[in-house]
C-alpha cells in the first residue's frame, strides 16, 4: 500500500515519504492489592512528508487504505501552505533486524507487582503503593521512491510510588527502573531501600539559608539536565530561547564537564541507528571538558543554517553527562559536611531556561564529617545551571538510565545556595 501510495503521489508530481511506526506495548497498574489495569495494545502510525514546489508538508494517519483520500488532502494542504521549510527526501538506506525482545510473562509481572502491598506486614507504616509496568517494542520503517530504512527498539519500565503515614504525617517518595530485562528481585531491592529512606522522613528537619557543598543524586540531575535539553537545538538557540546562545566553541561549565549523546551505544536500553527523517544518527559531544562545541538539528535547520545534519528529528537519545571515577558512597566521603538532595519539585515553574535560573524545592540528607546525620525538608535550592556545572567537586561513576532520552550520574558540588527555614 506504501508503494502505491508513492507512486500516487509521484503522478501528483508529489515527492513522499512514509515513516511508519508499529508499536506493541503493555501496560499494567496496581494499587495496594487491587489491580487498576491491564492493557496490551498494538497500533500502527505513519508519518508522512510530503514535497510539492518547494513546499514542504507532514500528514499523520493510522490507515493507508485510501491513497487517493490521502493525495486529496495533501494537494488541499499544498494550495493553503505557505512556508519555507527547508527539506527533502532521506537518501539514506539502512536495516536493522538483529535485536532480540526479552518480553517477560506480564501475567508474573502482575503478580509482582500486587505481592509488593505484603511489605506492610514489615513496614506498618505504608498507606498505600502504587506500582505500574510498561512494556514497549517498536518496529520504525522509512520508505521513500528510491530508499528503505528500518530498526526496532524495545524496553521495559517500572515506576512504584509509595505513600506512608506515621502520627498524621504523610509522607511519600518513588523509584523508576528503565531496563531492557525485567527483574522483580532488582524491583524489590530498590523498593525496600525506598521504604527505609521513607521512614526516616517522618524525622525531617529544615537548616538556615547558606551556601553549602551539596551532592546531587543522579536522578536530581536528570531532572534538571532533561529541563535543559531543549537548550542544545539549533532551533532555541537561533530563536534566542537558550542560555547557550552565542556561547558555541566557548568555556561555559567545568572541564569536569563532558556532556554526550550516544543514540548508538549499545550498552544502553534502546539504541536508535536513524532519526525519523531517515538521518543516521552517531555518537556525539556536545560539552567538551566544559566548552560548548556542538548543537543538534533536524532536517530543516541544517539545510537553513548550511549545518551538518545530526539526526535529531525526534530529539535526542541516550544524553547524558559522561561519568566520573568515584562511587556514591566516596563522594559523600569527599564531601565530609553538606547536603544530599535527592528530590526536587516545581520543574516547570522553577527553571528559566533562557537565564538558566533555578529555585527548586527540595528534599534531601544532612551530612556531618562523611556521615548521614538526619533528612531534610523545606529547603530550596537557588542556583543557575551555569553555576552547577561549574562548581563541580567530582562526578560519580553511577550512570543510570531514566528513559530513553536521558541518563545521568550524580556531582558533588561547592558552594551552592541553599534556602531553609532556620
């Protein structure tokens, strides 16, 4: 039918492109000990691009069945458009047919996730745990009149929330796992870490506002990194919406800083060889040793700003801060007095992402001579972006993945403004 349709098309003295994506995924949520759903889907999406007099248009649809309906309404479109976007066909070629899917027995997974209420026969303290599973494969193909792409990608993720009440309190914290193998003994290891730390939180206290040495949990750091993202594009940075504009090829972070993408990298979860515009995609770095050396594009601001094209029509995949050498535990130790922050609120409210500004409630551990000495609460944290990564001690070894798009470790700081109510 894709062919027909391109050939249709070509008749309509129309260049197309199809970029379809068959997704196959499962999605399982429990609450306590009831089960809130359970879902397997399979759907079909495609992407179409179409070039017409220097005109350039997209049409999404999930039925191909009518290529004459579809020319129709791309030639209606065609009469009303009036842009300039810049693009053309994929020239590329590529297939990828070696991956294996792990799919797990999503009956068990159920299970599992249902069996994780009868913690509270150790921790009485819980209110209620919230659990889901998703899992996700993906088959993308992009077929134009003279080339075929194609690749798969796949991934399981698990997200438990647990709220918990002592003396009228409540208190509630969460952990993700994006992984290619299920595991439910890795699940409830981190679950019951959760519980632990959750307890200790009934405890919490506040400190006076100063300027602290502070160590950022990893997932701190993709949260705020993730906000930043956006930043790199060649798009913000023309239109003047990043913090990064007209500092290219300059120093703007520590040389402790190295910040990467690696689509391509197959220790990660999902790896993907070719962008949705059928642009290979490769390994690259965007901060080199703290000097800002490249920006990522799609199709259409590469061909405008005369730019090599990176692949990154749907974003980015595996960015991510590159590693240091210290574990979790010598970083605490290098810090001696400070603050762990672990958690923070209010993303999209406390991040100017053209200042690079942040003020960010938080929640986190004092640390007194290397040691944990109590939780914290009702704290902000009130810094820049350019500050944090400038004021990096050392970066930890413990890279972990949170999506698709975006890993982080943690960093150990100087320096760092934190407001309290003390």
């Amino acid at each position: 039918m894709i062919d027909k349709l391109i050939d249709l098309a070509k008749e309509n003295n129309i260049d197309l492109e199809v970029c379809s994506k068959k997704e196959y995924s499962a999605q399982i949520a429990v609450l306590n000990s009831n089960l809130e759903n359970f879902y397997i889907s399979n759907t079909t999406r495609h992407n179409i691009k179409a070039i017409k007099d220097s005109k350039c248009i997209f049409f999404v649809t999930e039925d191909l069945s009518d290529p004459d309906y579809i020319i129709n309404e791309l030639n209606k479109t065609f009469l009303l458009s009036d842009n300039d976007n810049l693009n053309r066909l994929s020239n590329n070629s590529y297939e990828n047919r070696n991956k294996v899917f792990n799919k797990p027995d999503f009956k068990k997974v159920k299970e599992d996730l249902l069996s994780l209420y009868a913690l509270k026969k150790d921790y009485s303290f819980i209110k209620n745990i919230e659990a889901s599973y998703s899992y996700n494969s993906m088959n993308i193909d992009i077929k134009n009149k003279n080339n075929y792409m194609t690749d798969n990608t796949y991934s399981n993720y698990i997200y438990v929330s647990i709220s918990g009440e002592k003396n009228n309190i409540v208190k509630s914290d969460y952990i993700s796992i994006y992984t290619n193998n299920y595991d439910f003994n890795i699940v409830k290891e981190k679950v019951i870490k959760l519980l632990k730390y959750l307890e200790s939180k009934f405890t919490e206290t506040s400190i006076s506002t100063n300027k602290y040495n502070v160590l950022l949990n990893n997932n701190v750091v993709k949260d705020i990194l993730n906000t930043f993202i956006s930043s790199f594009s060649t798009r913000n940075i023309d239109m003047k919406l990043s913090f990064l504009t007209g500092k290219l090829n300059q120093k703007v972070f520590s040389d402790k800083i190295s910040i990467i993408e690696e689509p391509v990298n197959t220790k990660f979860v999902t790896t993907r060889y070719f962008d949705d515009e059928g642009t290979l995609t490769y390994n690259k770095e965007y901060v080199s040793k703290g000097v800002f050396v490249k920006t990522y594009n799609n199709l259409e601001y590469a061909l405008k700003n005369k730019e090599e094209l990176t692949g990154n029509s749907y974003g980015v995949r595996n960015f991510h801060i590159k590693e240091g050498n210290k574990t979790y535990d010598e970083l605490i130790k290098t810090m001696q007095n400070g603050i762990i922050i672990n958690r923070i609120e209010g993303m999209h409210s406390g991040i100017n992402t053209r200042s690079g500004d942040i003020s960010l409630q938080a929640t986190g551990l004092l640390v007194e001579n290397g040691v944990v000495t109590k939780p914290l609460n009702m704290i902000i944290l009130q810094s820049n972006i350019i500050e944090i990564l400038n004021n990096v001690i050392e970066v930890g070894n413990d890279l972990e993945e949170f999506n698709s798009i975006i890993a982080s470790p943690s960093l150990l700081l100087h320096d760092i403004t934190i407001c309290g109510s003390l």
